[in-house]
C-alpha cells in the first residue's frame, strides 16, 4: 500500500470548517484513500472512502485532487466532539483486510 | 444496530501467562481482523480471518494465533506474554474479504496490561 504523509497536529476552532490534509504522491490506480478516525480510549471510527471522485457523507466530504496524489478530509462545522486523531490511509483493491495506520493528525477543536 | 463487540474490556496479566481476547462482528459480517495498538501509535495488524481461515498475517510471533467461529465470532490468543504486548487490541469486521471497497468497523478494544 502506498504511503501517506499527514501533518502531526492541527487546531480548528468550533463551528468552523476543518481541513485536514493527507499526501499520498505514490498512490496506484487501483487504490482507495480511506479516512479514520480515533477518539480517545476508542477504537476506530470508518469516516468515509473514495477513488478518484469527490465524495460527501453525514459525517464529512473528502476531496481528492485530479492527479491523486493529495486528498483533504472537511469536516464542515466541527465540534469539540470531533477533536481526535484522524488517519488517512490508502488500500489496495482486493488485497485482503489489512489497513496500514501512520500516525495520524491530532486534530484539537477549540471553543 | 449492535456494532462490533469486545471482551473483556480491560485485562491485567503477568509476564508468562497467556490470554484470549473475544470478538464478536456485526451481524451479517463474516470477515473479521485483529489490530495491536501501542500507546501512542497507529494499530498494527495481526491477524484477518474469514470464512474460518487465516487470510491474511502482520509480522507478529507464533505467541500470537486467532480463530473464527462458524458464527464468525473470533478469538486472539497470545501466550507466553511479554511486557510489550501491553496494549489496546481491536477487532474490526467487514461485509467481505476485503474485495472490492468494504470499510472495516472497530470495536473499543481490550486493554491487555502485563506487569
């Protein structure tokens, strides 16, 4: 699976949009880019997934660059509930269940 | 909806012992995976089972062996524990093997300390 490269830590204040961004420049063309995320004492929460087109879900909207090789997870309005580490992660089609976790970016939602 | 089930929740051990860790998956999910979680990292994967067979195995010791049920419960076990396996593990499940684009859903984990 490719790599992925995501910043350590990012602040957002509540009620505002959080970007968070993940680069994954060695991504093949039959990899998915998923997005997690894990609250404290959790395990973790599937956010949403795409290939190459824009996606959008109760939970966030996952934009992915024409070339693939960025992607940036939105959460529209965050709350303080959203505070967490959110990992981005690539997948192999048809490559068994194996999920391969970097290290995340601690996202901290402020009042 | 029930999501994916673990027990015990926490679990304290001591050098040499073993355990097992249960896993139940979401009704009508027969792909279930286990994932080790040092503080302060990302899960790593150990283990995915489906349809009662290994397929697929991280780069864990032989102490380390799981099985699924025909219900497709599963269970980890871990024998001769070392003070690094403390940590949180988690079972995730999915619809399928892992063909196509099925996420996998965690359970809370079991908290497993060794002194």
């Amino acid at each position: 699976d490719a790599k992925t490269t995501q910043p350590p830590s990012m602040d957002c204040a509540e009620g505002r949009a959080a970007n968070l961004p993940c680069n994954h420049s060695t991504i093949s063309g039959n990899e998915y880019v998923y997005w997690y995320r894990q609250i404290h004492s959790q395990g973790p929460q599937y956010i949403i997934h795409g290939l190459k087109n824009n996606e959008t879900n109760e939970m966030a909207s996952l934009i992915i660059t024409e070339d693939r090789k960025s992607s940036t997870l939105i959460l529209p309005h965050a709350t303080l509930r959203d505070t967490a580490v959110y990992y981005c992660i690539v997948r192999v089609v048809n490559a068994g269940n194996m999920l391969t976790f970097g290290g995340g970016t601690r996202l901290m939602v402020k009042p | 909806d029930a999501g994916v089930t673990q027990s015990p929740t926490h679990l304290i051990k001591t050098r040499g012992q073993h355990v097992t860790l249960r896993c139940s998956p979401i009704s009508g999910h027969k792909s279930v995976s286990w994932y080790q979680q040092v503080l302060g990292q990302g899960p790593q994967f150990i283990f995915q089972y489906y349809e009662k067979e290994e397929r697929g195995r991280g780069n864990f010791p032989d102490r380390f062996s799981a099985r699924q049920f025909p219900n497709y419960s599963s269970e980890l076990n871990v024998n001769a524990l070392l003070l690094g396996d403390s940590a949180l593990y988690l079972c995730a499940s999915s619809l399928v093997t892992g063909r196509g684009n099925q996420p996998q859903h965690f359970g809370d984990g079991t908290r497993l300390s060794i002194l």
